[in-house]
C-alpha cells in the first residue's frame, strides 16, 4: 500500500529508538534525583541546621552526585556505540552503583524531612 513498514516487518530493528528512550530515563532519573535533592535541602534548611539534619544533607548530596556521574557515564555510552553493534551494555559495577546512589539519595532525603 505504500505506507510505513515497522522495523520488524522489514525484517531488522532500528539501532536509534531504544537508546534514545534509554537515554531519555536516564535524564528523568537524574531530574527525580534533583528533585529529591533540592526538596530534602530546603527542607533542613527550613527546619534548623541540627548536626542529624546536617549528614542527612550531605548523604543526600553525595547519592544525587553518583546518580550524576552514572547517568551521564551511561548517556555517553549510548551514544558512542555503532549502528551494527548498538550501545554499550552497562557494566554491573555501574549498575549496582546507581542503585546504591538512588537509595542513597532517597534515604538522606527522607532523613531530612523526618528528623
């Protein structure tokens, strides 16, 4: 007929669509964290600088940090692979490093409000 045939319908996949949706979470990750981030300062600065509030601040800051620095090392690999071979697989050492960051994040942001 003429129209748009579907990657799977000519028969291979487009290289280009998962990684840009990949690279897309990873930039939504990394906006949440922030969020966290921001929320969980204003918060502690709101209700006193007590010595509690102060490490929940600075456990916050370093796991939104590692988020940063996991998420853009991944944007980088996504975008550096071929068309044949596609983007670089995330190492699990990186893996497990974003998980510990984002509980780390989430956990400092939750010591804050909950001082």
């Amino acid at each position: 007929m003429g129209g748009v045939t579907s990657p799977s319908a000519a028969g291979g996949r487009d290289p280009g669509l998962q990684p840009e949706r990949t690279r897309l979470a990873w930039r939504r990750t990394t906006l949440a964290g922030t969020v966290v981030a921001v929320l969980a300062g204003k918060a502690g600065v709101a209700g006193g600088a007590s010595a509690g509030v102060l490490v929940a601040e600075v456990v916050c800051g370093v796991g939104w940090a590692g988020v940063l620095l996991v998420a853009h090392r991944r944007i980088r690999g996504l975008a550096g692979g071929s068309r044949e071979r596609g983007p670089e697989r995330l190492a699990a050492r990186w893996a497990v490093g974003v998980v510990v960051c984002v509980l780390l994040t989430v956990g400092g942001g939750v010591g804050v409000v909950l001082r």
